[in-house]
C-alpha cells in the first residue's frame, strides 16, 4: 500500500515523535484515506470523519474490541463501525465470541492489583516523611483507608516496615515509624510505580545497524541468549553501553524471549469452546462471511468423524511419542499455569529438558508422550507451589524481581543492573516481601493459578478427558506460539536446579524440648532450638502442616543422628519420615549421590501419588 503511494500512513510507538505527530496531524485532517496503526491510536482519538474501523485478526479480548471500533462513527447520529478481518480457525470463533459477549455487554473485568508490597512500602515511607514519627497502628490505619489495601493485614504491615527499616529506609522499633536521611531520596526516586529503567540500543555486530532497544532488566537475564526482534532471532554477545548481538540461524533453535501479547481471556475461550459444539449441532454463525462459516464448519466435521471435539467441558490429549497437545479452553493465562506446571513435572520425571507452547487453546510440550502427560495431568496437587516453583528459574521471574527490588529501594537508582546474577538474587531474596510481590504479580499478570486448581480439581470428572496417540485437526491448527523453555536441560542441571531448590527452602522448626516453634531460611538454619539450645529440633519445609509431637520427636531423633541430610531428605517434596530414614540408612560415595536419591524418591512420589491419596 505505502509503495503505491496511496494517501495512507503507519502509526506505531516504535517510531519517532516526529513522525508520530505527523501521521496524526494528517489524519486529523482528513489528508489520510487509513491509518495503519498498533494500540498506539486506540485511546482518546476523537475524530469526526473516520468512517469505520478494520481489526485485523482477532482483538482478543471484548474491551480491545469497543475501544478501538469506537474510534470511528463519532457525531450526532452516527453508529461505530467496524470489521474483524479473521486470519485462521481460531481467530473466526474468537473473534465471533468476543463481538456476541460485546453485543451482550459482557466485558472483562479490570485486573486489580490489591495488597501491592512495593507500593505500600513507598507510602510507608511517604507517611514517615509527612509525620516525621508516628504510631505504627496509627500508619496502618492511614493505609487501610485505600481500597486497594482494605484487606491488608497488620502481620503483612509489619513486616514491610521491618524489612524498610534492614534496608535503612526507615527508623522501625515495632512501635514507631520514622524518617531517616535515605527516606526522602528513596521516596522520591520511587514516587511513580512506573517502573523507570535505562534502555539500551541493540546493535547487530554484522551490520553495524541498531535494530530496536531494550530495558535493562531484560539484559541481565540475557548473556547467550535467544530472543526475537523485527521478526528474526539475536543471540546476545556483550552488553556494555549498548548490547551486541548477531543472528541466530541455527536449525531448532528456541527464542527464549518474544516479546508479550493481548492474552485472550478464560471467558472468552471457554465461549470458543462452546461454539466447537454449537456448529457440530448446526449452529448458524451468522455475523461471519460465507468463506469465514464453510472453513469452521468443514473444520469442525472433519475433526468429529474420528475424534472428540475439544470444548469448554471437554479435554483432549493428542500426539506422538515425542509431541503432545493438550487441547484446552482456558485462555491464555490460565493454560500459561497449566503448561508450566505439566512442563516441570515431566522435566522432574524424565530427568530432561522439556519445552513448552501454548496458546488460549492449547498446551504444547516436548519431548512428552500422550500416556505421561494424561498420567501427570490426573494427579497434580499442590498447584500454587507447584506454580511457583514453576516459575523460579525463568527470565519471567528474574524480569520482575529486578522491577520490584528496585521499587523496594533494594538497588539505588543509579545502580547498574545488568551485570547482576539474578538466579542468585532470587534465592537471596526468597522469603522476603520483594520476592512474595514479584510473585504476586505474576500470578496477577501472567498465570492464571486460580484457573489451573479448577482444571486440575475437575479433569477427568466433569471435565471430560479424551487421549488419542495421533494429532487431531484442530489440534494442529495454531495461530501463535509463546515458548518457553525449562532450564533443566541434562540430568547434571537437572540435579543442580533441584539442590539450589532444596538450598532456597524456608523451613519451619520445632523444638521438642522448649516447644519453640519458627521458620528459619535453610541457608541459615542452626542444628539447634534458638531458644533453649536442644539438638532435638524437628524440620519441614515452611507450607507443610505443623507435625503432631510424636511426629516430630521422630524427626527430631533422625536429625539428631544424620544432621543436615536428614533437613535435606524432609524438605524434599514428598519425602516423608519411612522414606527419609530408609534413604539416610544407605551409603553414599558423594554427595550428588545421596541428593540423586532424594530426586529419584521425589519423582517416585509423583508417579505413584494416586496411589497414596
């Protein structure tokens, strides 16, 4: 179009201002016929004579759709108009659902983040800055007056002010808060939740030419790494005042970052979902052209002459021996849960590397076979650790414990944080309110965990569960893909990665003798009660229940004899006090040997669960 030289411009935020400002000038004016523009025009146009608005491909979600068709059609007497121009399967039953619940008035809800611990330890700090000392019940009080904070506990109160105060943010005694000389700089610096990072140029080396810009926080994650930019993959050679980079042709090789999309809603895909029945019965999709209708329905026939048809209350399992898709309605936040959570517990089971696709529909992973992932996929409890372990070792997880660190005033503003080890500052910082918001912000933003407890909880009863060592039509069908993958690529890091697990545990400890009863970071735990000084102290990770006193007399007695071994063998999931004791009894030549048996009792327990519940 822009070689034919029609009156048409490009409207994106990657361009300059300049030319920004030009495009919007002339189509303000009338001087344009279109517009082809990103999310960057959808917001505050208000400009008379735009006739009508193309979405090309699905919006993905109703409130994309509403917004951006409403740009057009504005004066007295005018209706907004606008067209899906739908580009596969997928996209025609998206794109119907979103325009029925639109026309239904059904929109997404807004996310809300509540309890935010980065934003509350500024306001902390801002309260300390306007009162100069003030009563900490008093502070607390001022916070819950903010909706977002109605739910927020004193406990959790307490503890950011405790953790302020480590960081020399604030004075703390427990009783009163208080202003230092860092309070107002820290305030100041973090007085905006947008977070505010350097950028740096992206250079290809062959070529000379900056290819596009990336923050800071996505480089310290980055050194060797894949990643797409413009369409194509970079591995990343240096980064120093700008990165460097070169293309990365090898055959098979796997960006490790692609940039972030629209997720499609749960309640979207699971209307989807409905639909694939619907037009089984016969239903009419009357809003859609007659091409868009014949290649849903010719798709949809072809898949039920030998197939189940994936739904909102039907699951279907397909693949080889190497590939497996899991068809499931359930958008993509709640099938990013879902797959992560099935990915790790393969790569624990296989001792490999497995990666892992999805999109709103579907869950692609390899190396996988239909038999094992149905076997994981009936016996997943635990799905919020799960979720979380999950997500401990991805660039997802680093990405935001620099975003959040940095807001708690954990780096100063002028620190640079690209050469920092983030696989290191995670298990720093585990435990703390920086690493519980980093969390729980990607439980908000990126996985659906809710989501996947319902999944997991009704698989196989009122979600039916259908398997087929072949793929299906609609299940090779795929519109985009979002990988990722676990970074358990050898049985040797596959070992390292579950020690550093184990390292990184929070555990609780009870004293036999005095009753003591705390949580203490492995990292630091003591063989002895803190408070009395007796060796017999029981240890389990810190979210398992409390043990009964018998119980933990056992436990006490086999720490007592075997030491940290024994810490390791009861921290280990599924691990309880028969099979520490049988593992402990063994001889090992190394230490790699004895975690190698406690891996292999874990993967034992995650085979058999079925069998114990």
């Amino acid at each position: 179009l822009l070689k034919a030289r029609l009156p048409i411009e490009v409207h994106h935020g990657s361009l300059s201002r300049d030319a920004r400002m030009t495009a919007e000038e002339n189509f303000a004016k009338g001087l344009l016929k279109a517009l082809i523009c990103t999310s960057s025009m959808e917001l505050g146009i208000d400009i008379g004579h735009v006739d009508a608005v193309i979405q090309y491909s699905s919006p993905r979600q109703v409130v994309r759709l509403i917004q951006r068709v409403g740009r057009s059609g504005h004066g007295l007497g005018r209706k907004s108009v606008g067209y899906i121009i739908a580009n596969s399967f997928d996209d025609i039953l998206e794109a119907y659902a979103i325009v029925e619940r639109a026309k239904r008035g059904e929109l997404e809800d807004s996310e809300i983040h509540e309890n935010s611990l980065d934003v509350l330890a500024n306001q902390i700090c801002g309260i300390a800055i306007e009162y100069g000392r003030i009563d900490v019940r008093k502070a607390y009080e001022i916070i819950k007056r903010s909706y977002f904070f109605r739910n927020l506990s004193f406990e959790e109160f307490d503890e950011v002010c405790k953790y302020l105060a480590e960081l020399w943010r604030i004075f703390y005694d427990g009783n009163e808060i208080s202003a230092r000389r860092k309070t107002r700089k820290y305030f100041y610096d973090n007085i905006s939740m947008i977070p505010d990072e350097k950028s740096y140029k992206v250079v290809d080396v062959t070529s000379g030419k900056v290819i596009g810009v990336l923050d800071e926080s996505f480089l310290s994650t980055f050194s060797g790494e894949v990643f797409a930019m413009k369409g194509e993959l970079w591995r990343v050679l240096s980064v120093e005042d700008c990165v460097k980079v070169e293309p990365a042709n090898l055959e098979g090789e796997i960006p490790s970052w692609t940039g972030e999309e629209i997720p499609v809603p749960f309640e979207v895909a699971q209307e989807v979902g409905k639909l694939r029945k619907l037009v089984l019965e016969g239903f009419y999709l009357d809003i859609c052209d007659e091409r868009s209708r014949r290649e849903v329905v010719e798709k949809i026939r072809e898949h039920a002459k030998d197939f189940e048809i994936p739904a909102h209350d039907c699951v279907v399992i397909e693949g080889s021996d190497k590939n497996v898709i899991i068809n499931v309605c359930f958008g993509h936040k709640a099938n990013e849960a879902i797959g992560r959570i099935i990915a790790l517990l393969l790569s624990l089971k296989k001792g490999t590397n497995v990666s892992v696709e999805i999109d709103p529909y579907r869950v692609k992973l390899y190396p996988a076979s239909p038999e094992e992932v149905k076997e994981i996929v009936l016996n997943v409890r635990d799905v919020e650790k799960l979720a979380e372990t999950a997500v401990l070792d991805t660039k997802l997880m680093q990405w935001k414990i620099v975003k959040v660190a940095r807001k708690f005033g954990f780096f100063d503003k002028e620190d640079d944080l690209s050469r920092i080890n983030l696989r290191n500052l995670i298990v720093k910082l585990r435990g703390t309110p920086i690493y519980r918001e980093a969390l729980r912000e990607i439980f908000v933003e990126k996985l659906d965990v809710e989501k996947a407890k319902l999944f997991f909880e009704k698989i196989g009863k009122e979600i039916k569960l259908f398997v087929y060592n072949k793929f299906t039509p609609i299940g090779v069908e795929t519109r985009e893909k979002f990988p990722d993958v676990l970074i358990t690529k050898s049985p040797e890091i596959v070992l390292k990665a579950f020690k550093e697990r184990l390292m990184s545990e929070i555990c609780r400890v009870q004293c036999v003798n005095c009753g003591a009863n705390y949580k203490e970071p492995l990292g630091d735990l003591k063989l002895k009660c803190i408070r009395c000084g007796s060796s017999l102290i029981a240890v389990v990770g810190e979210k398992k229940k409390e043990l009964k006193k018998d119980e933990a007399i056992k436990v006490a007695n086999l720490i007592a004899s075997y030491g940290l071994r024994a810490v390791y063998a009861m921290l280990t999931y599924g691990i309880g006090f028969e099979t520490a004791k049988r593992i402990l009894s063994r001889f090992f030549e190394t230490e790699d040997e004895f975690f190698k048996a406690l891996l292999e009792a874990e993967r034992n327990y995650i085979r058999t669960r079925k069998f114990w519940d």
